[in-house]
C-alpha cells in the first residue's frame, strides 16, 4: 500500500489516443501489495461532505454513527474535512464529537473534484492507517469513496443501513439487495480500512457538546494530472419549501393517483397539516415531484412523526424508506396492496371520496393539529 | 470515437419477488429468472451509439457474467452495437466491484485504444454504484459520475452535465475517460427487426480469465476485499389497524391517528 503504485499511473494517464495497456501494471502492483496487518490499522474515520462551506447534515449523522463504532473498538474518531477556507466547519465537527479533524485546505480543493480529492484521502489513509471509514453515499460522496477504495485496494459497501461491531472486532454492514427485498450483511476481513457510505436519513445526528478535540492540518499534494478535469459550472435549484427528509409530516403520492388534479388533493393535504410532499417513482416520471422528494431506497429515507401514503402499493424499494416513521397512515382501494404490511392504520378506499372530506375536517379544524404542531425540526 | 459499454445483466426484476431466500443455507434462489438488461444499462448503450452516430467510430459493448448473458449482448448488438464481449468464467463469480472491475480493465486494456467508456451509474441488482469509477480508477482515466447530459465532445475534451444533491454540475474532463449515467440521459431506442438481422454477423467474443491473464486469487470469491455474510429479508410489519366502510366515519378515525402521532 504505497505511493509507487501512483507514480506508475501517472506516466501514461491522460494522453489523448495513446494505448492503455498500464492496466497489466497496475494488476501486477496490486497482487504484489502484501495484505495488511490488520493491527496496524486503528481508528474510525468520517468524510465530512461540505458545499460552498456549509456542513452537509450526513456528515454530522456519520459522525454521531462513527462515535458508537470507535466505543466498541476502543478507538478515536477522526474526520477528513477538504476545501479552502472551512476551518470553521472544523470546529463544528469537534463540537459534534470528533476527536480530531484531519483538514486539508487548498484552492484546488474549495470545489469537490474525483482526482484531487482521492489523492489527498488515498495519501492519508496509506499514511494514518484507519481500521474503517465512513462516505456519504451522496453522488460526490459515493463516486469518492470509489475511487478511494479501488485505489488504496479495499472493499466498499454502498448504502449501509446498519453498521455494528461484531464479535470478530469486524464492522459489519448490512445493505440492501434486489431493491430492499433482502437485507444482507458484508464483512471485509483482510482489507484496510473497511470502507461503507451511508444514504443521508439513515443515522441520527447527535448533538453538539463542548468537545476538547484537535485540528490537524494535512499537507496537500497537488499533481498536474489531477486537475486536468474542471468543474465549469455549479447550479444549484432552489431547495423545497418543505425539505421532506426535514418535515414532521410527510404525504406521499404513489401511482394510484391517475392524473395530475388528483395529485392536487396530495398536495392539499399536506398544506393543512403543514408538511411535505414526497412520493414514488411514479409521480416523478410524471413530474408531480421533484428527484428530491422521491422517497426509497434509491431516493430519500425520512423518519416523520407522520407519513401518509396515497395510492402507494408499498413495494419493498419505497417502504425501505419510510420505516422508521413514527406512525404509517396508508390510504389504497387495494386491500391486498403490500402497504398495508408496513402501516400503523389501513385505509381501503378510493383516495379521492377520503381526502375531500379529510381535507375539508382539517380545515374546519382549530385544534392543535395544525400551524404550530407540524413544524419543522430544529 | 472507440466507445466502450459495460453492461450488467441481471435476473429480470419483474420477477424479484419469485426470488426466495432459503432459510437453512441462506442461498438466494434465482434459478429460472431470466437475465436482462437494465434500463441503466440500455440508456449507456444509447448514449454511446448516439456518440458515435454524431462523431464517427464504434461501440463496443462489454459484460462480465454468465454464458446465458449472451443473449443480453446480442441484444445489445441489435440495438446497434458493433463488437460483443462476453468475459465469463466460473472463476468470476462471487466478484465484488473491486473485482469484477478489475476484471473490466484488464480486458479493456486488451482492446488497446478507446476513447470513452460508459457504464448505467448502478446495476438493477446490487445497485452499489461503484464500478463505474473503480474501473476509471484501474484505467487511470479520469471519470463523472451521474451524467444526465454529454453536451460536447470536442478537441479531445468531453462536456457533461452530472446530478448532484442540491442540483447539477457542468463539468470538462479529457479523454479517454469514464462516465456512468442515470435515467434522464436518453430514452433507449427499440431493436428493429433489421437490427436483430444484423446482430448475427457481429462479432461477440467470449474471454475467459486465462485469456484476460488473470489468475483465480485475484478475481471471484477469492480476490474479492468484501465478503457476503448473513442474508435476511427484512423485517418491516406493524400491526395495521384495518379501516373500511363510510368515508366520513373513516376520517374520523384517520384525524384521531394523526392526533396520535403529532401528540
């Protein structure tokens, strides 16, 4: 696990047109790389995801998850934060318990970019050697955590939905397969460090407590190739009023809603009782709803005190998403619909003769089901 | 323009829920679940035919998986695909991505020059969404991830749009490199008749791993960094109370249980 194998790359990477034989020399690299001791290798890791110098909340949920791994292994819990000029969000990962932050600044780094990130990260770990390391499985986060993983020669689980300790000292992970409808559990026993990204909802973030870590500044190596690749633009949409993964209440609308004035009563409902609208696959195809309130295994996972499910069937890829909502209220003309597996109360009806009236008591309603019960997190 | 397609057949998911998990032995039963391609997978392969209808070239389409996959790529090859490959040996299976990416790049690195290679961002099955930039990493090319857009390919340089949280990003990288693509990128188009015709007298060559010089510790089970432990469906049931009958007595009921849960 060096830095030679790096070099080797550099030679012929990136020449327009020439012959990419090298991947035989990288093969022979790799073979000849012993395994680890897995002794040497201590600590649990987090990357810490920012944008324009704002923490992403995942990373704070992975920090909170790497606090109850580093316990059971009697280990330190670091974070790798990169960019430029985010010393601040340092602080603020100590104060969410980190005990150190490894913070690597340069201008090359202030906006994500594959190339120059693997190698600050890959450099890092070979130098550090951390027993696991936790990525969001956000788009930059997974495509790093890729290429970091193929690169210092390790294994990686995507979309963890458990991380625990098991008797062998091992971080064992648990996904989900064939869209959710199975769960199953990997290990990666002779690799270093043990690499898994995490969806943004799956963990809790915990809270900020006065912390008595440290920030440990990295050198960054910059190599010419790696910034061959830019990054012209950022656009950035304008965020929902109602962040759904944000909301106490969330109403989703599945493919049982027929046409978009139907979609409307989805949307009413959750304005009176002041909450967020998601929905399945469907209703995006049809562009009821926005890729950011998709709600399932490959959309968001939310945790309301409330979820409302209309015209949802309640496949196993959806319902990975909402399981951990407090109450699960389901409303389908189809008795036999697999939601009702997965709902607190059952509603078999046609949507349309429900929601006018429910809409219509709601309203009429000056209880404290609405206005200030429904709010947003803290 | 020498494009590369690496496709994932995988067991049809109108069928997923015939897949059983056997208690005892913990094997997923899957037999007679037949393998096809995914809709990521599909709009990779038109991605890359619509490249090379606008700049010239060939497309080569590339899987690594079981011999009954053939019948994935000679479909591949009727939608307009020049060249098949199919790297299938027993030795490949239980590969994780690190594997079976490696497993991509040598024989990738066997074609000699390329220019672009295109993968769906994640397979209909495993759905980890890694090989794609491992086996940019293996090549030592440059990648994006979640393409919905190639805008440009000019001067050696290839423009993209890609997905991200919050939006999207307009990124310049040179070639040869690596995207992998989501659904918005194209609609795929559908096999003609003339295609199938055609797809017969396209080469589709089989590579084992001798033939990719691998050895069997590097690949599979074996030379797999990950490890598949315990399998288990999940548990998700609630005792759901049943409601059917009058609509006005039904809401009364709904109101009392979203009283409950915001109390």
């Amino acid at each position: 696990m060096d830095n030679n194998k790096t070099s080797i790359i550099s030679d012929s990477s990136l020449h327009n047109g020439q012959p990419h034989d090298i991947s035989r020399a990288i093969s022979a690299e790799i073979c000849e790389n012993p395994r680890p001791n897995l002794k040497e290798w201590k600590g649990i890791w987090v990357f810490a995801e920012q944008e324009e110098g704002c923490l992403a909340e995942v990373s704070l949920e992975l920090l909170s998850m790497a606090q109850f791994l580093a316990k059971k292994r009697r280990a330190e819990v670091s974070v790798i934060l990169l960019g430029d000029g985010v010393e601040s969000l340092a602080e603020q990962l100590l104060a969410y318990g980190a005990d150190r932050v490894f913070l690597a600044e340069h201008p090359t780094l202030k906006r994500y970019s594959t190339l120059p990130y693997a190698r600050v990260i890959s450099n890092l770990i070979t130098e550090i050697k951390p027993e696991i390391f936790l990525l969001p499985g956000t788009s930059l986060g997974s495509d790093l955590a890729a290429r970091v993983a193929a690169r210092v020669n390790t294994g990686l689980s995507a979309h963890c939905t458990n991380l625990d300790i098991n008797d062998k000292g091992e971080l064992r992970q648990v996904v989900p397969a064939f869209g959710g409808k199975v769960m199953a559990t990997i290990l990666c026993p002779k690799h270093r460090p043990q690499m898994a990204t995490v969806r943004p909802g799956v963990f809790r973030k915990g809270e900020a407590q006065k912390k008595r870590g440290m920030i440990e500044r990295v050198p960054v190596e910059i190599r010419p190739e790696d910034l061959k690749q830019k990054v012209l633009e950022v656009h950035r949409g304008k965020r929902p009023a109602r962040a759904i993964e944000e909301a106490d209440v969330v109403v989703a609308g599945g493919a049982g809603i027929g046409d978009k004035d139907d979609w409307k009563w989805v949307e009413r409902l959750a304005e009176v009782l002041n909450g967020a609208v998601g929905g399945t696959r469907p209703p995006l195809d049809e562009g009821w709803i926005s890729e950011d309130q998709m709600i399932g295994q490959s959309g968001k996972t939310i945790r309301p005190k409330l979820y409302i499910g209309i015209g949802i069937s309640g496949v196993i890829q959806h319902v990975v998403g909402i399981q951990d909502a407090k109450v699960i209220i389901a409303i389908n003309h189809d008795p036999k619909a697999a939601i009702f597996q997965t709902a607190d109360l059952g509603v078999v009806s046609d949507f349309r003769k429900i929601l006018s009236i429910l809409v219509e008591e709601l309203e009429k309603s000056t209880s404290s089901i609405r206005g200030d019960r429904a709010t947003l997190r803290p | 323009m020498n494009i590369v397609v690496c496709v994932k057949p995988a067991p049809d998911p109108k069928r997923w829920d015939s897949i059983q998990l056997d208690p005892i032995t913990k094997a997923l039963q899957r037999e007679g679940i037949p393998s096809v391609l995914g809709p990521l997978d599909k709009r990779a392969l038109e991605e890359g035919l619509r490249i090379k209808e606008k700049y010239g070239g060939k497309v080569a389409v590339m899987a690594m998986a079981p011999p009954s996959a053939k019948d994935n790529l000679v479909e591949a090859l009727a939608m307009g695909a020049d060249e098949g490959y199919l790297l299938t040996d027993r030795a490949f299976a239980g590969s994780d991505t690190w594997a079976t990416s490696l497993v991509l790049s040598k024989a990738i690195g066997n074609f000699g020059t390329f220019d672009l290679i295109i993968c769906g961002s994640y397979s209909l099955d495993g759905s980890t969404g890694h090989v794609g930039a491992q086996l940019a990493e293996f090549l030592s090319i440059p990648n994006v991830s979640q393409v919905f857009a190639v805008e440009r390919i000019e001067m050696g340089t290839l423009r993209t749009k890609s997905l991200i949280e919050s939006g999207y990003r307009v990124l310049e990288t040179p070639l040869p490199a690596l995207i992998t693509v989501i659904r918005e990128i194209n609609t795929p188009r559908f096999t003609s008749l003339l295609g199938v015709i055609e797809a017969e007298s396209k080469p589709l060559m089989k590579w084992s791993a001798s033939d990719l010089g691998i050895s069997p510790e590097e690949i599979g089970l074996q030379g797999s960094p990950t490890q598949t432990g315990d399998v288990f469906l999940p548990e998700m049931k609630r005792r759901a109370e049943m409601l059917s009958g009058e609509p006005g007595e039904m809401v009364q009921e709904i109101i009392r249980k979203i009283r409950q849960a915001l109390a």
